[in-house]
C-alpha cells in the first residue's frame, strides 16, 4: 500500500532543497520526476506534500547540512563541496559525523580548486609554504594542507574568493571552478584539484526511523530509477538474424536488448534500453551495419 499523504506530522518526510540558486531548480525537478508534488505555502519556505507525505522545506543551502544533523529536516539536496565542508568541520570540532553522502545525482558538478596567479611557475604545493590562500572552504583546505604537510595561512573570504590576490589579501586561492572562466578572468590559474563535486542527496549518518525510513527507502528506489534512465533512450528496430553480430557492438551501454523473432522469415526485431547517447552517428552506423526502422523513444520512469 502507497502511504498516505495525510500521515502524522511526526511520520512526514521532510526533504530541504535550495531556496534560490545552481541547485534549487535542478533539485525540485529531480523529486518531481520521482512523483513527488507539493502544495506551497504562501511563504514559498515550505512546500506541503501532496502526492505523499514528503515536504520540501526551502532554504540556503550552506545550512542543509545543520538542519539534518539537527533532525528539523531527514534529507537535503546539497553541493558535496558544502556537506564535507561542513562534515571536515565538524571533525576539526570534535563532533560525531551526523549526516552523509547517500546518493550523488549527477547535476551541480564543479570542482574545488587551488589555483595560483598566471605568472607562478608552479612546481607543487611545497610552494604554498608560509603563503595565505582565500578561500571559503576552510576545513577542507585545512585538511588538504596537513596532508600535504604544508605550514600556510588560511584566509576566510564568503564570496569573490578571486579577486584576494589582485587587492593583495592573499597570494593563492582554493574555491570552486566549473568553466575556469572567473579565474581567467582574474589572472589565475587552476593548480591542483582538491575534490570532485557534484549535487548531492545527504541523509543523517544514522538510520532513520521505521516509518520515515521506510517513506526514504521508497523515495531511494525512485530516485535510482530516475538516475538511471535521465539520459536513457529505447531504441526500436528491425534487422536480419544475420547481421545482429555486427549490431550488438554497437550497443555497449544497451542493458540486455531483447531480441525477438519475427513471424515471416529469418527477420529479427531488436528492442534496446541505451544508456549513453543515442546520436544520429549512432542510428546512421547502426543502418550500415543492416538495422532498418530505427526508433528512438524516450523512456519516462523505471523500477528495477
Ligand atoms: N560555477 C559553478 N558551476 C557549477 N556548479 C557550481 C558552481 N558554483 C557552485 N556550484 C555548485 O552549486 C552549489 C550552489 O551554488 P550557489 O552559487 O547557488 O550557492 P550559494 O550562493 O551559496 O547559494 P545560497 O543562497 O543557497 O547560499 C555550490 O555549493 C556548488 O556545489
Ligand atoms: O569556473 P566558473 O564557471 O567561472 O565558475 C566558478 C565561479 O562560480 C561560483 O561563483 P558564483 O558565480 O556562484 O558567484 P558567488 O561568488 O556569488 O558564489 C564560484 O564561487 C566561482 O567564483
Ligand atoms: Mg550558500
């Protein structure tokens, strides 16, 4: 049985998105795909579940992480540069790990960056010694120093982390590169890669409760399905039983194609889940190769 929309407050998951910003359209279109609708407050800060009981709450996204360790919220949609950030600090601090990764989601990427001005002729973080880096990541630089066993000063900066070489506040910099285009802009150049980011579904580092747990485990099976098939196409088409060795390498990313034999003669119809792109490349090679009415649908929801 689906759960009711109508369930206790107390048994209501409660999901915290960005309110405005990269990752806030993104994020609601992502749990609108799993089924999720909401009724909006006139706030527009909290969002009512509709279609189940699953609320949005809609805030900055510097704060998801404290709103699930705190328990006001069960799950948050939020940049991996911002959750270890705030995780690393919480170590620095002494405190329990209380939220985690649960799943990337594949938008949002970018990477945190050290980056050095154009004219350094940069041989390795040995150089950074004694140096001030800018940065709005300080737990995480700070970490990374110590790995590399680097005595530098960190400057905290919340924004325009770029511009600190050019007004002299610090001689390097480590934040957020996606185009390179800021840095350019600013005479810098990106030097080493501290981590990979991406949005993020975190979740508390404990489980959840059975009647919430159970809502997210729900939601988690959605959500794979709809990360599966995002870029998922169901490609049609017919071809001699003959050729289907020169077809089926052209289908690496195909889950199992079914093949199914076709009344008259010796005919084959093919019917193939691809997960990487389906190019005109891809349908022309394919019709070389013997395929004959080629079909390209798109797939709108999976449950494994
Ligand atoms: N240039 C970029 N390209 C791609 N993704 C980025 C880029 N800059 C940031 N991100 C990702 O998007 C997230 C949100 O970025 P955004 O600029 O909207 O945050 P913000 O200004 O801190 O917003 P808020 O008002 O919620 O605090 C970042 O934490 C990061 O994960
Ligand atoms: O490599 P790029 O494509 O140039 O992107 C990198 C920039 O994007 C982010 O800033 P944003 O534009 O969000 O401004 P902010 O300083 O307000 O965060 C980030 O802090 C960098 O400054
Ligand atoms: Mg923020």
């Amino acid at each position: 049985m689906s759960p009711s929309p109508n369930t206790p407050a107390r048994d209501r998951l409660r999901i915290a998105i960005q309110k405005s910003g990269r990752l806030a359209d993104p994020a609601r279109a992502l749990l609108t795909s799993c089924g999720l609708s909401w009724r909006e407050s006139r706030d527009r800060l909290f969002c009512y579940g509709e279609s189940l009981p699953v609320d949005l709450l809609l805030v900055r996204d510097d704060d998801i992480p404290g709103l699930i360790a705190e328990g006001v919220c069960d799950l948050g949609i939020v940049g991996r540069n911002v959750l270890l950030e705030q995780g690393y600090d919480r170590a620095g601090n002494g405190g329990a790990p209380a939220f985690r990764e649960w799943r990337a989601l594949g938008f949002g990427g970018c990477r945190l960056a050290l980056a050095v001005p154009d004219g350094w002729d940069w041989q390795g973080p040995e150089q950074l010694a004694g140096k001030r880096i800018a940065t709005s990541y300080p737990a995480t630089l700070t970490r990374w120093l110590a790995e590399q066993g680097i005595d530098a000063k960190v400057v905290l900066l919340s924004g325009s982390v770029e511009i600190a070489p050019r007004l002299g506040q610090a001689d390097a910099i480590c934040d957020l590169v996606s185009s390179g285009a800021t840095l350019a802009a600013n005479q810098l150049k990106p030097v080493t890669t501290l981590l990979e980011s991406e949005a993020v579904l975190a979740g508390p580092a404990d489980a959840l409760d059975a009647t919430r747990g159970e809502l997210a485990d729900l939601l988690l099976r959605r959500l794979d399905g709809a990360l599966r098939i995002r870029h998922s196409k169901l490609l049609l088409f017919q071809a001699p039983r003959r050729v289907l060795p020169d077809l089926l390498p052209l289908l690496p990313d195909a889950e199992a194609p079914t093949v199914m034999r076709l009344d008259d003669g010796d005919d084959l119809a093919l019917q193939a889940l691809c997960h990487g792109a389906v190019t005109w490349q891809r349908l022309e090679e394919l019709k070389r190769a013997g395929a004959r009415g080629l079909m390209v649908l798109p797939v709108e929801g999976m449950l494994a």
